[in-house]
C-alpha cells in the first residue's frame, strides 16, 4: 500500500503579551488508510485525548499535552528540561547563545519543574498512538521552535512583525522535516493571521520554484517540485490530527516556558500564575515584576513584546 509523508504545523502563543512563541511540526508516515482519517473527524474514542488543544488542554493544566510530548518523543527524558531538549528544533545551546547571563535565568533555569502528567494519562495516550498507528498514521518526528520575545522584538525593529515570524518558523520547520522524510511531502500548517497571498512574505521559501494551487481566506496552498505540497488552512487545529498534536505539544512548551518565567519572578501560586495573554491576571504579574525586573536589570525586550502596529496590516 502506498505511503506519503505528512506533516503537521501549528503555532501557539501567537497573540500573547508575554513569553514565547512556538512554532511545532509533527511528521508522520500515512498509507491510503491513514490519509483518509487524516481527511476525516476522528473517532470519538481518539477526540478524548487528541482535539484543539484550546478544547483540551489549559494554562493551568497542560498534563495532556505533556504526555503527548512524552509519548511522541519516546523513552529517555525524565525531566522536562529533558523532553524539551528532545522536542527543541534550534537546539538549546543555540537558543541560550543571545542571551545575556544575567537574563538568561528568566527562561532556562529548571529548578521545581517536574512531570505533571499521571502514568496513567501516559498510558492513555500510547493506547492512542498505537490506535492511530493501526489506522495507518505513523509519527516519525516532531520538533518545536522557539522564538522568544527578544527575537519578536529585534524581528520587529526589522519589519518583520510576529505574523511573518511565525511562518518563516513554519517554513523552517517543514524543510526540515522534508529533509527527514527523505521524499517529498504533504505540510498542513494552520492559517497565519489573515494572510491570503503567502508567496510575498516567505523566508526560508523565498526564491524556491513553486506553483499557486489555491489562495484565500479559508486556504492557501502551493505546490514546491523539490519540497512537495504546503497548505495554510484556517482552523486546520480543528480538523487536522497531525495539526492538533502540533497544537498539544506546543502548548505544553509554551507552558514550560511560562512557568520557568513565573517562579523565576516569584510566582508559584497557580491563581497568580500569568497566561503570558492579555488579561488581569497578566497584567497584574506585570505590574508586580517591575521593581525584581529593574533590580536584576532585565531588558524590557527580554520580557514584554512591544506593541506592533503593522500587524494587522498583514492582509491580502
């Protein structure tokens, strides 16, 4: 039975006021079988444990997207510090090289982090990668790009705002992953802001031959000779499972990073803990981090994205 190599894109802390952005790609390998789930709503029996991760998962609670993180990467990590190592696309010696030491603890340091997810929610969730794997969809790779809020800010002062970050990060992620696959591949990415026309804005893609299939407001998509077929679908975390999983495992990274940045400021009470979005209770971490922030003298830019008034300028 003939197999094609299918990815999965999605972002997740896109529109937040604090912390990183993360960008995750998931490969897997897909028989006729497999590409017809693909194409279909899943059984009820999978959607308890794989669906948007905004139905699934919280700020507060991210033990489901941890054990998927988990259970994709396969055996080894027992610390966070260690799954993420594993799921990391840049690598960590690459994303703590800009960082400046005295700043470089808001992010990185690992102290009280363990997993959350019970054994048996882990055991849930291999069930459900087995049941997957029987339908025909087999998880060869997923990885995680993190694009912290200085970068954001320095991308910014370029021109470049966090709709155009994110997709470079997209592009990154599916070249890497069609080098893994070895063949040419199928990438559904979730839509990028309001964006209609992709070609203009990418990055890693510029200059490669392509042909427009479609472009609009519901999908985009391209067909690259040596790269195979991208698609940029609206709400794709609703409908794709390989894009659900991104989502899930992205929002467990996200998460890991937003609490390294509330207990490095103090925060351990999960009522106080920030979102990282535009809400109260942010806001008010914001407001009560401003004198330990100017003590350890943290750069503005290592903290909080700067407002960017071209973004909702991204549209075709």
């Amino acid at each position: 039975m003939a197999q094609v190599y299918r990815i999965g894109v999605d972002e997740n802390g896109l529109g937040s006021r604090l912390g990183p952005l993360i960008v995750t790609a998931v490969l897997a390998k897909a028989n006729e079988a497999g590409e017809a789930t693909l194409r279909r709503k899943l059984p009820k029996s999978l959607r308890a444990s794989l669906d948007d991760s905004k139905r699934l998962v919280s700020h507060r609670d991210v033990s489901l997207g941890e054990a998927w993180a988990r259970v994709l990467v396969g055996p080894g990590p027992t610390t966070p510090r260690e799954l993420f190592e594993r799921l990391s696309f840049e690598g960590v010696a690459e994303l703590q090289r800009p960082c400046p030491e005295h700043v470089s603890g808001q992010c990185w340091h690992a102290e009280g982090e363990s997993f959350q997810a019970p054994p048996k929610l882990v055991a849930k969730v291999e069930r459900h990668r087995e049941q997957l794997a029987r339908r025909g969809i087999e998880i060869v790779a997923v990885q995680s790009s993190v694009i912290c809020t200085e970068r954001l800010n320095r991308a910014r002062g370029k021109g470049l705002n966090r709709f155009v970050s994110d997709l470079h990060a997209m592009e990154a992620l599916v070249m890497a992953q069609r080098k893994l696959a070895g063949e040419n591949v199928r990438a559904i990415c979730g839509k990028v802001g309001g964006i209609g026309e992709y070609s203009k804005f990418f990055g890693p893609l510029a200059g490669w031959l392509h042909a427009v299939i479609e472009e609009g407001q519901a999908r985009s998509s391209y067909r690259f000779p040596t790269i195979g077929e991208i698609s940029f679908v609206r709400d794709a975390d609703e409908s794709d499972a390989l894009v659900m999983l991104a989502s899930l495992v992205g929002k467990y990274v996200r998460e890991l990073f937003m609490g390294r940045i509330a207990r490095y400021y103090g925060e351990d009470d999960e009522e106080t803990r920030p979102s990282g979005y535009h809400d109260p209770v942010t806001a008010a971490f914001v407001d009560r981090s401003a004198l330990t922030r100017r003590r350890r003298k943290i750069p503005i830019d290592c903290f909080e994205r700067a407002r960017d008034p071209i973004d909702d300028a991204v549209r075709t």
